[in-house]
C-alpha cells in the first residue's frame, strides 16, 4: 500500500519567506497548495512552483485578501475543494503597514491579517488536519506559525484595544500581532496535542524580501542599513520544522534557524493565551 500524498498549504507563498517555502516543499514532492494576494505575483510564484516541483508533485495556487476574515472563510473551502487532507499548515502571510487601514469588516489591517487570519485558517483546515492524523505517523501533522523577534518589543497585549483602534501606532501593532502569533502556537498545542497534531512557531531573521515595502519609511530605512539574509534560509527552518522528527515533539515550541529558541516571558503566557483564544473567537463571532 503506498503511502498518501503529503499535501502542506502555506499562506503568503507569493513572495519572500512562503514562495521559498513553497519552492522547498514542491520539490519534496509534496501537494503544495499556496495562497497569496496580489494576482500578477501569485501567477509569477505559480509558474514557477510548477516548473520547479519534483515528479508527482502537485501546485494549486489560491488568492485572497487575508485582512478580510470572509476571504479567509472561501480560501479555506476552496483547500477543502482541493485535497481530503492537509498534512502542514505553515501559517506565514502578514506584513506591517504605514498607518491605520481597516478592511470591510471593520478590522485593522495588522492584527487581522496577522493574527486572526491565521487563527480562522486553522480553525477552519482543522477537519483536513485531523483527517491526515489517521494515517500519519505520530507527531507528523503540524502546524507552523511564523512570528518574529519583534515580539519582545511587545509588554503585553493591549485586552482593552486589541486592534488599537483608539491609539495606532504601526510599529507597536506590527510586535503585539508577533507576540499574538506566539501565544496562539501555545494555546493551540494545548488544545490539538492530544489529537495529534503538533503546533510550533518560528522566527525568520532579517529577511531580504518585500516585508518592508508597505512600512513606514523610519522601517524602509532601517530595514535598508541591516545585512538580509535570503528566504531560502529561514525556508530550511520552516521545512525542518514540517518533517524532522524532534520538531514532532513538546509542540508550543520557538524556533530560529534549525534551532529551539527563548521567546520572551509575556510569550510564554498560559493565561494570556487562552485569554487571547477567547478574544479571537469574539470578534470574529461579531462579523
């Protein structure tokens, strides 16, 4: 009997960190289902995957805006259209804006784009993920978020105005959703772990990538001044951490360059993780 294909879906695969990601998966072989939002790139990384994956291997490409949480809802059918099964959800589309946008919804653009969306996502592949437990090896199906340093810059998230809504401030909203990302790896572990599914997160570095190009200027600049490390190199991370044995592990975990990593203590926050679980699943029952 052989063995079923390993199908990973992996957010923000259009450009930097996910389409290299991507790339490493669809070369593995794997079914790589990607999303992205912007259609010329999504096309461009699509083609490319294609041409690049090994034989057997299948691409499907999906587009939609992840700060509205409705788009979120259709990609997920649309994955659930394309496989029975979702073996790695790598949790890595985000970014950081210039100043305050809210999407249709009523949702600033950085914490519903980095953080709820991710949240819905999971919350919505979560049949696909328990499906590919049935014939997986322990510890095999997992779920990736991607987070950042930045995180640390966070005290503590902001219960009273979680989207910032009544004092903005691009930087400060950019490290809370990072921090979030953080606490929501700890509280989905220990929700999943038992259904054998494994949550870990990770943070890239200072990646060469467009990251930055809807930033503030004060980032653009600093961004420019700072020696970039390629996406291909925190992709090994994110592949490492979708198939090497000891990541199958003690899910809840922070890693950095194949490595385990210290997050700061408000990430390691039981209480305010489950108080984030709670929040999340408010606001997105008011839309």
């Amino acid at each position: 009997m052989t063995a079923p294909e390993r199908c990973v879906v992996v957010t923000g695969a259009s450009s930097g960190i996910g389409r290299a990601s991507a790339e490493a998966f669809a070369r593995s072989g794997w079914h790589v289902i990607g999303t992205g939002r912007d259609p010329g790139r999504c096309a461009a990384a699509e083609a490319d995957l294609r041409a690049a994956a090994a034989d057997g291997g299948r691409v499907d490409f999906l587009r939609g805006d992840f700060s509205e949480m409705a788009e979120v809802r259709r990609i997920a059918t649309e994955i659930a259209a394309l496989t029975a099964r979702v073996d790695v959800l790598v949790n890595n589309a985000g970014g950081v804006r210039d100043g305050l946008y809210t999407s249709s919804e009523g949702l600033e653009w950085t914490f519903a784009a980095n953080h709820l969306a991710p949240f819905l996502l999971t919350r919505e592949l979560m049949p696909l993920l328990e499906r590919a437990v049935r014939d997986s090896q322990p510890g095999s199906v997992r779920v990736i978020s991607v987070s950042s340093l930045g995180h640390a810059q966070c005290k503590g998230m902001r219960w009273d105005d979680l989207m910032m809504l009544q004092d903005f401030a691009a930087g400060p909203a950019y490290c809370q959703a990072k921090l979030a990302n953080l606490l929501f790896t700890r509280e989905l572990n220990r929700r999943v772990s038992g259904k054998g599914i494994v949550a870990q997160a990770m943070h890239p570095g200072k990646v060469g990538s467009n990251f930055s190009s809807y930033g503030e200027a004060s980032l653009q600049a600093y961004m420019a001044t700072q020696d970039l490390i390629p996406p291909e190199r925190p992709a090994r991370t994110i592949a490492w951490l979708a198939t090497a044995p000891e990541a199958g592990e003690n899910g809840g975990r922070y890693f950095f360059d194949l490595a385990e990593a210290e997050p700061t203590p408000q990430a390691r926050d039981d209480e305010a993780a489950a108080r984030l679980w709670q929040e999340s699943e408010r606001i997105l029952e008011t839309l």
